[in-house]
C-alpha cells in the first residue's frame, strides 16, 4: 500500500512539473508574439513617416530638383532630375544623370507610393454614403415598414437615387437620405444598398425572404438578394425640405415644343418655383422648367441641352420664347446603371495619373457614359463602399472598362495595350493629394498640417514624382490617350466623347446629357477651406516650374498638345 502511495505521490509531483513548465512556456510565446505584433506596428507606423519625408539625399544633398528642360532632346540622357531644391552646377549634375541612377530614382518612387497606398488602405477615413450627407443613426426607424418586395435590377422600380455603404448601412440612414431627396419611399438590399423612389415595386415577396442584416445596425433587416425592405417616409420630408437644394441653373431658349421636349406639366395658375420644383421631384425628374407661369419637368435632351444660356434678364422681365431651369433634388437616372463587361476585353486599358489628378472623377464620368465598371489596380475600401464595385475585382480581370493605376515605370506600364493618361496642373495635384493624406476624399487637411514640416517634405518628394509620372508613361506607353483635368472641366462632353471612343465604345447623346447633368458626382470635398491661403513658398514654385517646362516640352516632342497656359508661370 506505502509503495502505491510513493508512486501516486511522484506521478503527481512530475505532473505538477510538467503544468508548471507548460504554462511558463505558455506565457513567454505569449510575450514574444506580443513583443513581435508591437515591433510591427511600429515599424509600419514607421514607413507611413516616411512615406511623408524627403526622398533620401544624395551625398548630403537634400531634396529633389530638375534641369534644363532642353536635355529632352536629348532621350539618352533621360530626364534630368536634379538634387536640392536650388539649381546645382553643371559638373555637380552630370555626376547624377545617369539612366542608372533614374532607374533607381523611379524605384524609390515607386516604393515610397506603394508603402503610402497600403497605409491609407489599412487606415482609411470614416466612410460616407454616396450622395448625400452622414446622419446619426439611430435604432428608432422613423419611417413605416411597408413591407417586402422584389427587386428586378434590369427595370428597377426605386431608382430615383441611389446610395451604397458597405460598412455602415442602416435602415433610419437610407430613411434619412431619400427624405432629403424628396423622395417618398426608401428601399434597402443586400444589407448596404439603398434606393429611392415615388412608386411601390410590382411585385410583393414573402416577409422571410428580406433577410440580410444591415451592415452598420444588428438585428436590423436591410432587404435581401434581389429583395427590397421598403419604408414610407412621408412623415421625414417636411424635416427634409428645409434641407432639399433647389439649384438655379440659370435662363435658357425655350424649346419650339414644350410638350414633345417635357414628359410632364403642371398648368395651373400662379405657379412658384417651390410649387414646381415639388411636383417634378414627385415625378422624379431633374429639372424644373417655368416659362412665365407654367411648370414643366424633364431631363436635359438633344432639344433642350442646356449648354447656352441666356441673360437673367430675359426671363425676370418675362420675355417670351425664354424659360427659367432649376434643378430638383432628384437625381438623373438615365445614366446610373452599371455592370461588369459580359466577356472579357481584348485590349487592356490604365487609366492612369499621378494621386489627385482627377482620376477617381475621371472613374466616374466614364462609368456613367458606358454603363460599365472601371477597376483599380488598389483596392480602395472608401471608394468600394461608394459604389465603384470595379474596386473588389481583380485588376488583371479584364471586366471592367479600363484600369486605375498611379504606377510609373517601364514594367508596370507595358503591361497595359493602351491608356488614357489624365494630368493635371501639379499646383492642384499637389493639394489634393495632401487634402485626401489628412482628410480622406472629401475633407481637407488642417492648418496644422499644412504649416508642419510635412508639407515642404510631401512638395519636395512628390513634385519629382508628377514629372517622373507623366515622363515614363510617354516613354513606354504603348498607345496613350492624353487628357488634361482642366479641359475635361470645362469642355466636359467634347471630351468625354473623345475618351469613350478611345475605349472603343458608343454612347448616346442623352446618356452624355445626363452625365453632364450628374458631372459633380459625390466628389465634392466638405468642411472648412483655408481663404487665401498660399501654401507654396518661392522655392517650392521655382522647382514645380521646371517640372512642369520640362513635361510640357516632352509632351510637344510627342506630338501631343503641350500643358494648358494656366499651368506657368506662377
């Protein structure tokens, strides 16, 4: 019995070794993942420094400069970039232009890029929905359940707006939003899409079937797989209205017929602009047309484009064969729909720029003309959850239109058959991409960002990056389509017919009209924009200024129109 006992008793004593051991084993990988997990995290806080820093100095050399733009005659040489941010002598340059020395000046470049994309993308903005502002949301829904109903994508009942969050949809925030727009119903789908409208959907589905729960509010059902959770929220649009913009769009000749040229009218006596901007929003159509006392609604058309307006005092004195054009907060629908391409395309297209050069709106435009989704060569989670669903696909997937890509360099380049390369005046790059750093898409950065040291770090590092950028697109671009964000701004259609048939597609003329009439899109930055602020020191303009002869003359040897006048001097 005493030797049972011996041996239970030593049994025990290694077994309390052995959980002693394990557990101290236990707790020390613990600390050394905790250890690692806290190194890697401040080592990438690290990179996303010094994404923001000057590019490394050559021999004690800080910054980055460019030569003489007459060394592009000259293509062996490459493009002369020089080092410092004052012009360095002529011996002192030869040193530094080798093709050797660009190379390994684009890689730094391209790295500096890459390392700064994948940091915004692991710390993106506090998403926004499309279209319309950010409300609090709320668990109390405010609107009345109608019920379930069946969504067709092809003819689309609730399509007067539409809004995507993929993060943080809720019933009261699609609610909110399509009360805004006038709007009398608020559908959801798939748990982050909603739609506005006037008119119920055909066709009703068991209540079981709208089950996908909201992506920003559990225990929330937001419709379902081709399911539409539909809600009245005529009791939200007396809140709304204070808040609906009712846009002049100034005076404008009057069509020949105003009932072949407008679907609707209200002719009844002592119309008010409220009074027809209400009606046309309830029949879901973009514009208001009051010649004298009549109200007619409508799209922009062939008939009545829009392009040419009148004297205001035309109208105010009640000048016949002239009309006064608002726009309803109803948003033109004739160009929203998007899909992916049915088989994949043959020519592989970038539409490529340097950051803050207009792409994403360039994205926009192109979608809304061919009906088709652009892709990306990043994936944007804020841009994604705003409706470019091109963003999620592969970029190498050839569905989509063309491609959003920033890259330079002769690799990422050739593997594009053709591209449409968007500049822009790089003042403006400059501050947009600085603005979308600190403050996501559509903020602006603070005073104290733009008076830190960051910001002559960010003009002297990415200033060569605008020249390098254009600079090897025209050196390896196969087949290049060059648009400049200004002419696109101002002659918007000429333009953008020019881009569609680069990409081998045809659009009508109503769908460019409607474009032109959604052209802003959700791109419009909001918050508070420094007045009169001029962030560009002397020295910042004299080293942007070379840049932008240079690109101006490599663009002219191209046989390319050169960069717009605005452009320099400054």
């Amino acid at each position: 019995m005493a030797k049972a006992l011996f041996r239970l008793q030593k049994f025990l004593r290694r077994t309390q070794f052995l959980l002693f051991f394990l557990t101290a084993a236990y707790l020390m990988a613990g600390s050394l993942l905790l250890l690692q997990r806290t190194r890697l995290v401040l080592q990438q806080g690290s990179r996303g420094t010094a994404a923001n820093q000057a590019l490394p100095a050559l021999d004690g050399m800080p910054g980055v400069g460019m030569a003489d733009p007459r060394t592009l005659q000259h293509p062996r040489q490459g493009a002369r970039l020089l080092v410092g941010m004052e012009a360095l002598q002529e011996p002192a340059l030869e040193q530094w232009h080798s093709p050797r020395w660009l190379a390994s000046r684009n890689l730094e470049l391209r790295q500096l890029r890459r390392r700064w994309f994948h940091r915004i993308i692991s710390d993106q903005e506090p998403m926004q929905t499309v279209g319309f502002k950010a409300v609090r949301h709320t668990a109390e829904h405010k609107g009345t359940y109608v019920g379930c109903f069946s969504d067709d994508s092809r003819e689309r009942t609730l399509k007067g707006a539409v809004f995507y969050d993929l993060r943080k949809m809720t019933v009261s925030h699609c609610q909110e939003a399509c009360a805004e727009r006038a709007y009398a119903l608020a559908g959801l789908a798939y748990g982050a899409e909603c739609y506005c409208g006037n008119r119920l959907p055909a066709s009703a589905a068991k209540p079981e079937e709208c089950n996908s729960e909201c992506k920003g509010e559990k225990g929330s059902v937001c419709g379902g797989v081709n399911r539409l959770s539909v809600y009245r929220v005529e009791e939200l649009r007396a809140a709304g209205r204070r808040r609906r913009n009712v846009t002049y769009r100034g005076c404008f000749r009057a069509p020949e017929n105003f009932t072949d040229t407008f679907p609707a009218s209200l002719l009844q006596p002592n119309v008010t602009v409220e009074m027809c901007s209400e009606f046309c929003s309830k029949k879901e159509f973009p514009l208001a047309v009051i010649p004298g006392q009549e109200c007619y609604c409508g799209y922009p058309t062939g008939r009545f484009p829009l392009r040419h307006g009148a004297d205001g005092q035309l109208c105010s004195t009640g000048r016949a064969g002239y009309c006064q054009v608002y726009q309803t907060p109803v948003q033109d629908t004739r160009c929203t729909d998007r899909k992916f391409l049915a088989t994949k395309s043959k020519v592989f297209v970038a539409l490529s720029s340097f950051p803050g050069a207009g792409n994403t709106w360039a994205r926009h435009l192109i979608e809304h003309a061919t009906g088709y989704y652009t892709g990306s060569y990043y994936f944007d989670g804020a841009l994604y959850n705003k409706g470019f669903k091109g963003e999620k696909d592969h970029w190498r997937s050839r569905r989509t239109i063309c491609v959003k890509t920033h890259e330079s360099g002769r690799t990422e380049i050739e593997m594009f058959d053709s591209a449409i390369l968007l500049i822009r005046n790089p003042y403006k790059s400059l501050v947009a991409e600085f603005n979308r750093k600190y403050a996501g898409h559509l903020g602006y950065a603070t005073d104290h960002a733009w008076h830190s040291k960051e910001w002559p770090d960010f003009v002297n590092s990415y200033a060569s990056w605008w020249a390098s950028h254009v600079l090897d697109w025209l050196k390896y671009g196969k087949r290049l389509l060059v648009v400049h964000y200004e002419e696109l701004k101002q002659s918007l259609i000429p333009k953008l017919k020019e881009m569609v048939e680069f990409l081998n597609m045809t659009v009508t003329e109503d769908r460019l009209l409607c474009v032109e009439n959604n052209r802003d899109g959700n791109f419009k930055r909001s918050g508070a924009k420094q007045k009169d602020f001029e962030p560009f020191t002397q020295e910042m303009k004299d080293l942007i200024d070379k840049y932008i002869l240079t690109v101006d003359e490599a663009l002219r040897e191209r046989n390319f129109t050169g960069l717009p006048r605005e452009y320099v001097p400054r």
